[in-house]
C-alpha cells in the first residue's frame, strides 16, 4: 500500500525538514565556525517503485553517510546520505582536502562524514518528535560508503519487495562559496506513515 500524498501532507513534511534542518544547520554552524545556510526542503517520494532513482543518481554512483535503526512511537530505519561529490565539497570545506575515491577513505574523512550525517538525522528525528509527540530512539548510526544502490539495499531490503514505504527529502546546504546537496531517507515500519499523518490531523 503506498500512502498518497497531496499538498497538505507535503507541506507538513516540508515543515519537519525546514524544523530539522533548522537546527542541523545551526549546530554545525556552530561545530565547524562555517555559516551554512538552507533551501527548502523537497518532499521527493514516498513510493518505494522508483527505490533505483533515489536520490536523483544512478544506482552505481557513490554515496557517503549514516544509517541507523530509530525505535519508539515511530520506528523504523533512517538514514542521511550525500552523493559522492557533495561529499567532497564538504570535505573540503571542512578539512581542506578530499579523497580521489573510497580507497582513500581513511578516518579523518568518516569522522567528518559521521559528525556531520549524524547531526543531519538527529535534528531530523528531533523535528518529527516535537511536531508529533512521539518519543524516538536513534540507535548508534553506522557509517556506510558504497555505490548507490548497495547503500539503500541494505537499509531498505522490505522496501525493495513493495513492502514499506520511503520518506525521501532533499535540501541543499549552501555557504558563500560552496553548495552542495544532501538526503534524509526514512522507512517506517509498515502503516507508520499514516500513523504520522494522523497524529498531525491531515
């Protein structure tokens, strides 16, 4: 079963991820002493058929982020992901230098990655907390760094099948000279997302 969205549910998801990334940005602001800025949110998909186009990348491009387990009122598996060359924007943001491929993905450049994805998600589950009052419990996010598709198979492994359904937003983080995109992916356990809904009335 596939949750229909219009544009009153849109605006509602919108409205979490402008709360989450709100206080994403601020805390990484804060974190890093660089100013990032936001765009609104896009509400992408909730329908697991297109699994393949997520993210607006082919299933062999490379992505970089966290993963984790979210139990509660609300449970299921969250992610926050950056396309590979997102990911070296904010590398070299951050760090000054960036990996030429996953071979050189050594411990400074996760850290960054796990620091960053982790406040991105944390805010995120933050946001749907306060506007629902549902009480949620991120377990330790895992680092994960593959193509694509290996990336979400593993999280979304019911997804693939048609089972449940996926929450995908996309917001681009921009500084004065720098922009570049990032994804935060949800997947509540069958018939959550309606619980969502109507826990907020619409």
């Amino acid at each position: 079963m596939t949750t229909t969205l219009n544009d009153l549910r849109t605006d509602a998801l919108r409205e979490i991820g402008n709360i989450g990334l709100g206080g994403a940005v601020t805390a990484l602001s804060d974190l890093t002493g660089v100013l990032f800025t936001l765009e609104a949110p896009q509400v992408m998909q909730i329908d697991t058929s297109t699994l393949p186009q997520l993210c607006c990348v082919s299933p062999e491009s490379l992505v970089v982020g966290t993963v984790s387990r979210v139990n509660g009122d609300w449970p299921g598996e969250g992610a926050f992901l950056f396309p590979w060359q997102s990911a070296c924007v904010l590398w070299q943001i951050l760090v000054q230098m960036q990996p030429s491929g996953l071979e050189e993905l050594n411990e400074l450049y996760q850290s960054v990655i796990n620091e960053v994805s982790n406040i991105m998600l944390g805010n995120y589950l933050q946001a749907i907390s306060q506007m629902t009052g549902f009480t949620l419990h991120m377990e330790p996010p895992a680092f994960a760094a593959d193509m694509a598709m290996a990336v979400l198979s593993s999280i979304l492994v019911e997804a693939l099948y048609g089972q449940r359904e996926l929450l995908a937003i996309e917001t681009a983080f921009k500084t004065p000279e720098h922009e570049f995109k990032g994804y935060f992916l949800y997947l509540p356990e069958t018939g959550n997302l309606e619980k969502l809904f109507g826990v907020l009335g619409i």
